[in-house]
C-alpha cells in the first residue's frame, strides 16, 4: 500500500459517527442446487461425458458373459398334498444346500476347475417345487458343464438320503437339461456407458455443491446486492468483460453482442445523467471496460474525457482510442488532495462526460481520491471469481470518503478461476 495514502486518508476520514463503517450483509446462504448446477454447467457436461465415454470403453472392451441354467423339479410328480407342502418346503433348503462349499468343490472336483462359486446361484419355488441352478461364465460351453455337472450332483446328493421304502418328499429329479443362453448376458456397453455418466454427473454436482458454497466468490445479482447494498446496473459476457480497450469493441464490431452490452451499459449511465463516473475495477481483468465504455458514451456527438488512473504502463488505454474520446493520465503528483477535484473541474470545463478508470483499492488507493470527486463510482465485478468479501471492503472505503456508489457492472466468470 502507498504510504501516501495515510496521509490521505486521515485527512478525508469523517468525523460524524454515523458516517463509520457499517457491517454489510454478505450472501453467506443456501442455493437450490439447480442453481448450483446452472452455475456450474460446464463442469457437470464435462464430467459426465468423460466418465461415460470411460464406461463405454470398459464395457466394449470386456469379455462377453453366458448363462446356463438347468431346473430340477423336487419331489415326485404325482403325489398328496402333504408330500408336496414337504417338497415345498425343502426346495429352499436345496437352493441353500446348492451354494455351500462341499458340494460346489465337488463339481469343481469332476469338472478340473479350481473353484465354480462365483459362477452358481440357485433359487427355488415352493409353490412350483423348481430348483433352478444358474451358472454365469465367460465360456459358453464351460457355463452349460458346470451347470450340468453341478445338478447330476445335486440329484446324487438327494439320493443318498433317500429313504428306502414310501414317497419321498425330498427326492430329485432333472426336468430342464442345462442349457445356454442365445446370446451374452448382462449389461451392454451403452448400459454401462449411461450408468457411468449418470454416476460422474452425480459426483461433480457433489463436488460443485461443496466448492460453490464453500467459496467466498460472487456467485450471481443477489450476492453482489447483499455485498455491497446496491444493485447491479449491467451484466456483461465473458469476453466483454475481458476485451481489450482497443481496438474498441463498439467501433471494430458494431453489431456485436459485446458492443450492444457496452452500448446498454452506457445508455443507463446517460439516463442517470451524472457527467463524472469512475470505474473501479475489482475484477484486475476488466481493463477494456472503461474504454469501450467511454467510446459508446461519444454517441450523439458527445465528447468524453478518459482519466486513465492506473498504475501499470503496460495497461494503459491509448491516446488515439476514438474520435470524440481524450484520455488523459494524471502525473504522480495530482493524485492526492486538492488536485483531483481541480483536475476533475477542468475537465468537465472541456468534455461532456469525464470516465476514470481505477484499480481495485488493494491493488492501489488512487481510486478513493477519485471516488470522493466523482459524481458517481462502478464497480466492475465477475462472478464466480471477484471475492465477496472485495466488494464489501471496497463499499466501506467508499463510505470513508463520501462517494456515491451507482451499482455494479457484473461480468461473467469462470467457476475454477476464483481469485484466492
């Protein structure tokens, strides 16, 4: 900070009570997260088609899958109700009975595998007294062996513990060889491409949700009101906000909806009819904001005056910007004290309307001088990357010195370029 700007300050710094800073409210509140998403969008598209075109990937680059089946009925065909409600019932033990270690090792055992248990499920039903043995395997052939090999085991299981003599309730019998399916089973490639889309897309919403209400950025209209006790006077682009003071904008491309932005923007502020506005730019991208601005303020025959306040030589707007526009840098000297209300004065003696363009307050504190002469102060923000707590710093400073906040111009950010 300039050590100038102590002196300054004291020498500005009301005595009223009333005129001290005030706490501003901040935005600190819960968005729906439909806006969140909205805010976001970009974002959300992106992730979702990158998990989804990875799921396509897995999908289409695995192994089919086959599934065989072979259905055992329980018990005899023809018999009484009692033996039948006792099949029923056994049904369900065979389909528990069907999963256990000893007997899937023996199917194993006879076909040369090392293990079959990812591969079989059973279910039964007591009412129908079917057992269904599933088997699912990369092979089709290898899926209708176990299949097979695993129900003649079954059927041999409830052999042995038939009871000689009576009907018995607990008997097996195979009624549906094992068979393949037609084709490969489970999900497809488009399948698993549209779950993992639907996951990625749920994970980045997650994500934005965090960072959006984590994050002490601007984020829309009610933010910057909340921040700063006014409103909004103009929404600007993306690249309207970041364009380049030359060429201008309403001049290369007339027709533009950059231009028709700038042109809105300036029709408001002739509305309002202050003759000196001061530009204060909180967002350090917008350095071509103030120039286009003053461009469109020369319609009709007016004659504007640029005071080009900022500190960087690299940054500075030309001085053969436009015709009915003169810019002017103010020395070292007159930024301070007296010397910018007579600088000012000279300059309404000779141009319609006088625009200053400042840096934010905490890259330099020439604009406070300006901002306590001016009849009017901007500021121009972006959202999702201008922190809330600038603009309630920079109000308060305004206060300080008595200048008149019109509202501000809100320019489009980006929701990873949050400047920490």
């Amino acid at each position: 900070m300039d050590p100038r700007f102590d002196t300054y300050m004291s020498s500005v710094t009301p005595s009223d009570p009333s005129l001290e800073p005030r706490p501003t409210a901040t935005a600190d509140r819960n968005v729906s997260v439909w806006t969140v998403a909205r805010r976001w969008r970009t974002l959300l598209v992106v992730a979702a088609l990158t998990a989804g075109l990875a799921g396509y990937a897995v999908g289409a680059g695995g192994k089919d899958t086959y599934e065989a089946k072979a259905v055992l009925l329980v018990g005899p065909i023809n018999t009484d109700l009692d033996t039948v409600k006792a099949a029923g019932q056994l049904g369900q033990t065979y389909a528990e009975l069907a999963t256990t270690a000893p007997v899937l090792s023996d199917t194993a055992r006879k076909l040369g595998l090392r293990d079959v248990s990812g591969e079989v499920t059973a279910s039964a039903n007591s009412v129908t007294r079917l057992l269904t043995v599933t088997v699912k395997d990369r092979s089709r052939e290898r899926a209708v062996a176990i299949a097979r090999t695993h129900a003649d085991e079954l059927v041999s299981l409830a052999a042995q513990r038939q009871s000689a003599g009576g009907t018995n309730p607990g008997a097996l019998q195979i009624v549906e060889p094992a068979a393949a399916s037609s084709g490969a089973v489970g999900p497809g490639a488009a399948l698993i491409a549209l779950a993992a889309a639907a996951v990625g897309l749920l994970g980045a919403l997650g994500l934005a949700v965090i960072l959006d209400r984590s994050s002490g950025a601007v984020r829309d209209v009610t933010d910057v009101k909340a921040a700063t006790g006014a409103g909004v006077i103009a929404t600007l682009s993306g690249r309207t906000l970041r364009a380049a003071a030359a060429p201008p904008l309403v001049v290369v491309e007339p027709s533009s909806k950059a231009a028709q932005e700038i042109r809105r923007l300036a029709g408001k502020l002739r509305a309002v009819g202050d003759r000196s506005l001061l530009l204060l730019e909180v967002d350090e991208r917008a350095t071509g904001v103030a120039a286009n601005l003053a461009v469109a303020l020369t319609a009709g025959g007016r004659t504007v005056a640029l005071v080009d306040a900022t500190d960087d030589p690299a940054a500075h707007v030309p001085g053969d910007l436009a015709e009915g526009v003169t810019v002017y840098r103010p020395a070292e000297s007159s930024r301070y004290e007296g010397a910018v209300d007579e600088q000012l004065a000279e300059l309404l003696a000779e141009a319609d309307t006088v625009v200053v363009r400042a840096p934010g307050l905490d890259r330099s504190p020439v604009g406070l001088a300006w901002a306590r002469a001016a009849n009017g102060t901007l500021l121009v923000a972006s959202t999702d990357r201008t922190s809330r707590g600038d603009l309630v710093g920079v109000v308060e400073s305004l206060r300080l010195v008595h200048g008149r906040l019109l509202g501000t111009v809100l320019g489009s950010g980006s929701p990873l370029g949050l400047r920490r």
